[in-house]
C-alpha cells in the first residue's frame, strides 16, 4: 500500500480497524470534502442489517458532508456489493473505492 497517499492509509487503517473492534466481517470508512472521516462495521441485528460502507455514508451525510473524496471497503467478497457502491456514487460520483482485504492488501481501486 505504499503508493497510496497518507490519507488513503489513514482511512483504510480506520475502516480495519472497526471491523477488528466488533468482530464483523467487514468495516468501511469514508473522508468527506472536508477531510472529515467516518468509520463504521457492518450491523447484524434481528431487526436490521447495515452493510458497513452503506453506513459510513450515512454517517457522513447525517453529519452534514456535502460530497466524498474516498471510500475503502474492508472485506474478503470477491467484488463489492452494487448497493453499496450506489451508496458512495450518491453523493460522491467522482469519489475512488478502494476494496481492501483483512489482511490489508487492496484488491482492487474502483475508480469512478
């Protein structure tokens, strides 16, 4: 990962890590317009499930972000799901996906 910038190895460092903190079987963060980052994992309850991207863009957008710059999904799936991919495209159509491994090799860039 050393071709990618600090800010890139900082979300992607975020992301693993809150998939580690919960045990989940996949964690994301998003950095918005302004730098701000949103970290999440994926939610698992009987009631609902939250893929972890889809809700660290809701987190950024309930928290006023107006655009992103960068996503990382931290996952060992074969390719991101499309839904979450929406997600990010919805409010950040020019914003790069980085999918990242659990053991924190990326996979692929997405590019928009």
């Amino acid at each position: 990962m050393t071709d990618l910038g600090a800010e890139d190895q900082k979300i992607i460092t975020l992301a693993r890590s809150a998939r580690a903190r919960v045990g989940a079987r996949e964690g994301a963060a998003v950095r918005d317009e302004t730098g701000r980052t949103y970290a999440a994992a994926a939610v698992a309850l009987p009631s609902m499930r939250l893929s972890a991207l889809r809700l660290a863009v809701a987190m950024a957008v309930s928290s006023g972000a107006a655009s992103l710059e960068a996503a990382v999904l931290v996952s060992d799936t074969d390719d991101p799901d499309p839904q979450d991919l929406a997600a990010v495209r919805d409010i950040g159509p020019r914003a790069k996906v980085l999918h990242v491994g659990s053991d924190g090799q990326l996979r692929a860039t997405l590019a928009p």
